[in-house]
C-alpha cells in the first residue's frame, strides 16, 4: 500500500546504489551537487501528497523541462504543424547525435532530444512574445508556486557549453528545420533545462498526464485527455534518452529524465512521481531514481502493462 | 462498448484506406494474398470472443512470431542468458539493418528486429533438439486449434531470400554471439515466419499478454506476471519496426507486427486484439490494421495511456 | 605535343559535354554563370602559358582556395600543428558531411573537405592579423596580378547560406578544435572561396606545385621542396571531393577542383594546368574539365602513374 | 644512389621501431611469425635486383594479393563489368566495414577492400574454370618462381575466421552484387591471401606497375599501359587500407600492403618496391615497412609527386 513508509523504505533500499554511477560534470553547477542528495514525491490523483528523503529540495530539471516545454507548445499549434518538423520515434543513438539529423534531412526523431526539443523551442520563440517568462508561469502554475525560477548560473553556464547544440541547430535551420535566430532560442532552452524545482513541485506540476489532462494541483485542464494520452506515448517509448526500454521493461511507466538526476513518471488514472538521485547510469539516467521507481511498481504492482 | 457490431462498423471506417499502402513483395507467397482481406478478431478477459471480416482466415504472421519465439525462449533461459546476447532499446533504424549490428559489437537493439530475432533462434537451436517442432506445438496448444501448420511455400520462399539475414548471423557469428551453424537456424527462423494463423488464432494465442501470463484459452501459465509486464514493455517500445513511436502515440496498446499485414496487441487486464489487412505502411505495419486499433483504442477508451 | 592548337582541340572534343551537368545553384551568383563558359591554361615549368577558350575570364575559384590557405598556414605553423588539428586521409563521404566528423571526435578527415579547410581558416585566424586581406596580397603575388578581388557579391550570398558550415564550425568547436569565433573565421572562409580568377591566374598561381615549392611565376620559394610533395600527395588523395579516385584514374594528376567548375591539377617537374567549365558532374568535380584534363594527359602521355 | 649498400641502410634505421606495432593476430598462423624479420628488394627496370635483410623469405602475402586479383580480372572482362559492380574511390573506413557497403547498396567502394576483393574473386570465379590453380600460374610465371604456393595452413585457418567475409558477401549477394556460391569463393580469396612469396618474389611480380604494363622479369604485356596507369592509381588512392593519403604524403608511391607486413611499391618508370616487416600501425599497414619505403623515396629522391 501506498505510504509515506513505503517510500522511506524504497529509498533505504536504492541508497547503497550511490557511488556506482556519476554525477554529470559538464557544467560545475550540476557537478557539484551532492551525490548523496535522494528524494521521492507521490501524487496521486485523489491528492494525497506522499514524500521521503529530500523530496522538497529544489534541483536543475535539465530534460524534464522538454515534457513541458512541449506541453506549452501543444497549446500553441495545430497538431501537424508541430508534427511535420520532428518525429515521434525513438532515436537508437545518443541524446546530442547530430548522425541521425543530417540522415533524416534536419527532422529529429522526437521531441525528447535535443534537437526535437530545439525545434520545440524554435516553435515557442515563433509564437510567443516572452517565450522564457511564458514558460515559467506556466510552470509556477502548475506547480503552485510561484517561488520557482530559473537558476540564472546554470543556464549561463549552459550557454557557455552551447557549441554542440548550436551545431544542431544551425544543421537544422541548413534544412530549413529552424526559423529564428540561433542564440536567443538557444538562451531559452537553456533556461528551461535551469529551472530549479523539487520533487513535490515536479508530482503536482505533472500530474496532468496522471488525470487525463487536468492538473490534480489546479483542477484546470492543462491538455485534452487525447493529447494527454498521446504524450503519455511519447513519453513511454522516448523519454528517458537511449534507455527507454530499458526503463519500460523495469518500471513500465511513462517517464522523462533529466540529467540532474530527476525522472518523472506516471500512472495514468493513478499517481505521479518524482525522484531525485544526482547519479547517473550510462543512457544518462538517474540511477537510483530509477531503481526507486523500479521498486514503487513492484511493490504497488502498479504499471501500464 | 465492445461488440461484434463495433468491430464492424470499425472495419467499414478503415476499408477505405485499402489501396493506399502496399503489399509486402519480397517473396511471391505474399505478393499475392489480396489486398481487400481484412479481419479483426478480439478475446476478452472474460473469454469473450469477438470478430468481423476475415477473422477466421488464415495468413502468414511473419513478424508477429518473433513475439512467440521470445516468449518460447523466456521459459528456456535465465533472463540473463538472453539479455547479454540481444538489448532491449528501440532500433530507430530500418528492421533489418546491418549498420547499428556492426557498431554495437553484433549485440541487437531488441529481440523483435531481425538481426534480434535470429539471435533467440539461436538460442532455441541450441537447447531445443527438435525447435521447428516445439515451436509448433506450443503455438498449437495456445491457439487450442491442432490444425495450425507452417506454409511450406513461404518458408521456402524465404529461404530462397535469406543472403540479407544469413549477412546478419555471419555478422553475429564473427563477433560471437552466434553459435550454430547459419542455415539451419535461419530455417527454423523462416518456418515460424511462415506460420499461418488467423485472427482468431491469434488472438487465443497471444492471451496471456492480456493475463498476466496465463493463457485465457487454457488457462495454464505460459509465462510469470513480471515476465508478462517485461514482454509487454518491449512491445510496446520494440514491436512496430521503427513505427513503436507512431502506434503507441495512435494506439497506446504493447502490440507486433508482421509484413503479412497482421498485429497482435494487447490492453493489459482487459482484452487481446489481433487485426489483419495485407497492405503496409512505410514502416512495414498494417495500414489499415493500425487505423482498426486506433479507432477500436480510442471508441473503447481503452489504451494504456 | 603541347601547342595552344591542341588545346583547342580538347576543347572542341570536350564542348558536347555542355549540357550534361549542373552548374552549382545553391548561391544566385554561381547559378547565373553562363554553362557554355570553357577555358583552359597550361603553365609549363619553362615558363610558356597556352590556352584556349575563356581562359583569361574570372570565375569563383571556390574550394580551389582550400589548396591556398592551406599553403599560406604551412608557412605559418609546425607541420604537428596542423596536423594534430585535421588528417590526411580521404572522407569517403560528402564534402560538408557531420556524420564522419562526430564519429571521429570533431578531427576533420583533410584540410579539403569544409571541415578541414574550416579549421585551416581557424588556424589563420588565429596567427594572422588581417587574414583575408594577407590571403589577398598572397594570391596577388603568385598570380602576378595586384587585380585579383574577393567577389563581394559571392562572399556575401555564401554567408546568408552558411548554416550547415556554422554547423560544422560549432561541432568542431564542441570538440575542442576551433578556438575563434564562427562568424568571423566563416566569414573569411567564404572570401577566400569568393576569390575571383582565371585559368591564366590560376596556373601562375599554383605553379610552385610543379617547380618543388618555386613560383614559376615570381621565382620565389612558397613552401620547401618536401612540403610541395607532401601537398601533391594530399592533393591527389583528397583534392576531388568524394571522386579522387576516378580523378586519379582518368587523369592522374594531383589537383583542386571547386564547384565554380574550375579545377588545378600539376604534373610535377612539367606543367600546371587549370580548366574552366561551370557545370558540374555528381561528385561536384567539372564535368568537361575533367574531360580536358583525361585527353590532356592522354595525348601528352603525361600523368604521375 | 640505389646500392645494396643505401637498403641495409634503410633497414638499420628503421629497425629500432620494431617493437612499437602488432603483428597480425587474428589467426595463429600470422601471430606466430617472429616480429624481427625485416626484408626489402627493390627491382629497376633495368633489370637489377638490390636486396637486404630477410628479402627471399616468403610470407604471407595477404592483401597484397588483391593486385594481383585485379590484374587477372582487368584481363577477363571489359572495364565497365569490372567498375559497374566495385567503384573507385577510397572507402574512408576500416576495411572490412559493412556500413558503408550497406548504405552504397552493395557496391563496395574499391577493389581494394575486403568486400571490393571479394566481389573481384566472384568475377574470377564466374569466368574461369579453375580460379585458384589460374592465380597460382598466373603469380609463378609473373615471379619466375615455379615454388611459388598457397599456405594451406593459413588458407584453412582463414576459412575458419571467414563470418565477416561471409556476411560481406552475403550482404553484396542481396543487393544482387555477388553471384556465386559464398563459400567456395571465400575458398578462393583466401587462398589467394595465403600465398607465401618473399620480397624478390613480389618485386618481381609486380615490375609491370613501374613498366606500362610490361613484366622487366619475363618481358611480356600483363596489362596495357593505360590500364597500368589506372591500376597504378587506384593503389595511390586505395591501397593502404584507411592510410591511403599518409602514406602517399610520407612515400609518395602507388602501393599495396597486407597484413602479414608486406608491402609493394612502385616509382613508374623506374622501379618496383618490395619490404616486409610484420609489425603493423593501427591502419594494418607494415610499420617499419611503412618507414623504410619512405626513407627510400626521400633519399633517392624518387616519388610520383
């Protein structure tokens, strides 16, 4: 059964996992957050928060933020124009691979790498005046706090170590896959990667795609139950970079990571989740989070298959 | 709500996109089956049978057997012993590439890409003394129809358009992990791809997807409920060739497909669906067979998502 | 024997090829460039010029500078220098191809392709002070010519299409090997492939390629005896694009082409010989270019092999 | 001066770099040859044969013999049914890659690759009634040495490792670019690789490259002088597997090397090039061999550029 105890005790049992992974160091700002640094929040869709460890401790989202990003972008466009300028596939290849876009004509795989996630960021810079501003309301929204921010040196810090996504998207624009000004939307995708958000922020401002669409913390419909369904698919065989089988086959829920250590995932009709753990497997993985979320749907013998 | 009627009425809406896909033509035995077949047949927890069209005729499955092949060789080995040999991630390449084969050392992304399935061939030749037979007989008892058989021409047939297959196993074999001599493996390969079965049968067959491992025809446990779970993740992340994406977003159903233009899929707790139209879409699936789930998932609100 | 009459013969066997290409129309101010325009020069090491046709008309010599720069930065680094930053061997792939240049860390395969010659442009930008105009003053000397010009039009029209360089730039730099700023060092880049010459200027230009490193021209030493040998030697393996091969079979000459439709080639200890005719074949080489210099070096019996 | 003198020269100052490659060890017969054996012969065309060191032990020629393949095949058929199924151009990868040859639809790149080799022996193999017995007359004639034979040890040994070659050529045989049975032709590419001569034998051999055409050994037409001309640049471009352009930038020669550490060289016009020695650098070329046939061309002050 479901409880705080429950979680307290999946997260004794992941604890001797930490040590065997790495915490990403391309940036100082994320290498230098403790490893030792574990939390888990539950949301479910009755509303019963349910944390353990560290769940209210604030974290770079990193890739998280691609679910939302593309969320905002959902609301923005008709369903094909989006879709006509990247795919729903899974990408075989790692996250940044500029291999597969220049194979596929500058048309990356999903919205979940970096380059699908450039191309949703260039359709956000088209539409919206602020698109960073925008974001971050949405996201305060969500959430129900109107305490959360962009950590202003990580994203700073993102844009000095821009040049491989800047090659991205400058391949992409060469196909005529990217209509703005590289940098400035480039500054925005990093700023979305540099929200800082806790466990408990990530389980109410997901819980959307738990409730068909309408978000447990606001009780506004955030996306039609269809798009809710369809992201939730999108999720399930591309969200977690090159280790979505791997993650479907062990903890069979919808899911994103980020490179900071967090995964969120859900139950549709249930729950959502979010855990922490800064250590990484080698797809890019939290790997304590995801030996926790392993453990909750065993346990729960809650899954989507 | 699920009937006879509903099937029906979905085979109507979806008829019309006949002639807009293609045949699958690499050998004769298929190139000729008519493209106007179309069958839907579904079995429901509660043992319900449903059908429309042609549910009751025969076709080659072709892809869909690496499902039973895997699940075959699931009972025969510790997990371990297969998931060293074939990966459990998306391909996000063509079903029968050589070039990821070649880069990730001879080990293939999953077990439902050729290079995948050959390898659990392999592994059914060297633990089973008579694995054509086998293979029959636990298709037979699954189905509860003695009559099922291989079509002879069509394993033939393949056998005659091998060379790309037999590129994978030497390929497999020169970075060891192939241990039997190419050609009688690929025989049995192409036999359980040759298998003829209908809708009906298949639907009886694949049941236990939709049980928790234990086959609604029988009753008898197939597989365990983890080893159901873990299927049904890779199908739904690996089943489609390089469309996983695409039918998940669609369909949201853990799901395989076969050249001959049939899939098997699954709603876990709920109900096995197995659709037939022999014309194919880019990726190789059904065309109007996907259009009959979608339109089934999303009349039904049943999916996983 | 090597009369200005039998250059006009080559011509007139070569014209009829006019018609069977396709002049480079990426940029409005190649595609404009009449198809029928067809020159050739030959510099002998004794100091005679022959030509024929439009053999004294200015054209964009493009890649053909890739050949200049490179020369200008072996007078300017350690030959490790270069070396460490960009290889020897031919791509095998597309000149302006990433896939290669991720796999092998961001290291371009030869200074000829756009990669390469890209970081040549890094490397003389960051020792020169004034890099184009340097380049310009040393194209002068060679060619005897203080009218040699950028063609501003070109250069700009290459930089409003410099996407997939500033890809390339950036993908390099991701790699740690470009150290400059991307637009200004492209914005060099496309001036020296915005140089405007003819045959005329072109065979006194790289007349040092036949003379052990000595201008034919000015009678100074451009680069030592072993260096003109070792740039032969890249020439002929790397200096056709992804046809070196056919281009060493048919002709067997080191030599440059550029998609302008000009093409240097040299028989070392007799002659420099540069051709002209704007349509070009699949590889990007002159069609009849490469045709004037086979029947060249077939009647004079003259060619490396 | 070309003396026996400058050889042992040679020899003595690139025997300190044995002990810095990696003698061949994918078949024990290969890994067992003692890494110190180091030989050269060096044929003029005017008939005199210069040696030093370990030049009349034979050894396993292995690539080499691709020349020699070719050269019997330039004989057989007319170019465009050589050139219509291999192409012309440096691969720009390891030898034995099967990713590219996927991507270019079966053509391999060059005769000198595994895959180009192995669809020359099928052409051997097409027309002629006894391919293997006709290449062993055909090398003991060009050698003038009726010992000449195949390393059954190494032939058997190779068949043995033969998976990749294998699924090479069934690769080729699915795009319709391979036309005999795979191994019998394997049997015989093999045992063409396994032929055993010594550095005489090979300079011998190979005197038509440096004479038009014309054997200096037996004084009759191999080929004519313009398909010496082509084969000679093919070798410049191909021939040393990913190493083609260092080693015309280092020698400047067109050559063949083997992994059994032999390599041949040609001055056109001047004189044939034989060394060995087994240690090989991380292109598979002879190392040392490598280093002598540069400090050749530079103190002779011969090269083709």
């Amino acid at each position: 059964m479901l409880t705080a105890h429950l979680l307290e005790d999946i997260l004794d049992q992941v604890r001797p996992l930490i040590g065997t992974g790495h915490v990403a160091s391309y940036i100082p700002a994320l290498a230098k957050v403790p490893a030792t640094k574990l939390g888990i929040a539950v949301l479910t869709n009755q509303g019963d928060m349910l944390t353990a460890g560290d769940a209210n401790e604030a974290f770079s989202i990193q890739s998280i933020s691609k679910a939302l990003s593309l969320t905002l972008a959902l609301g923005l466009y008709a369903p094909q124009e989006i879709w006509q300028r990247v795919g729903k596939e899974p990408s075989g290849q790692a996250f940044n691979s500029l291999i597969q876009l220049e194979m596929e004509q500058g048309i990356p795989r999903n919205p979940f790498i970096n380059a699908g996630a450039i191309v949703v960021a260039d359709l956000l810079h088209s539409r919206l005046s602020a698109p960073r501003q925008r974001l971050l309301e949405f996201v305060r929204q969500l959430a129900g706090d109107s305490h959360i921010t962009y950590d202003k040196v990580v994203a700073a810090s993102e844009m000095m170590h821009s040049d491989r996504n800047a090659a991205i998207a400058y391949l992409m624009r060469s196909f005529g896959n990217f209509n703005n000004e590289v940098l400035p939307v480039l500054n925005n995708y990093f700023h979305a990667c540099a929200l800082k958000m806790s466990c408990v922020d990530l389980a109410r401002t997901f819980s959307y795609l738990a409730n068909q669409g309408v978000s447990i913390e606001t009780g506004h419909a955030v996306i039609s139950p269809t798009q809710t369904k369809q992201l939730n698919a999108l999720l399930a065989t591309c969200g977690l970079y090159d280790g979505a089988g791997e993650f479907a086959y062990r903890v069979g829920m919808p899911g994103k990571s980020g490179v900071g250590g967090g995964i969120i995932a859900v139950v549709p009709g249930e729950m959502t989740v979010a855990v922490w753990s800064p250590e990484l497997d080698s797809s890019g993985n939290s790997l304590a989070g995801t030996a926790a979320l392993e453990l909750l749907s065993n346990q729960l013998g809650r899954s989507i298959f």
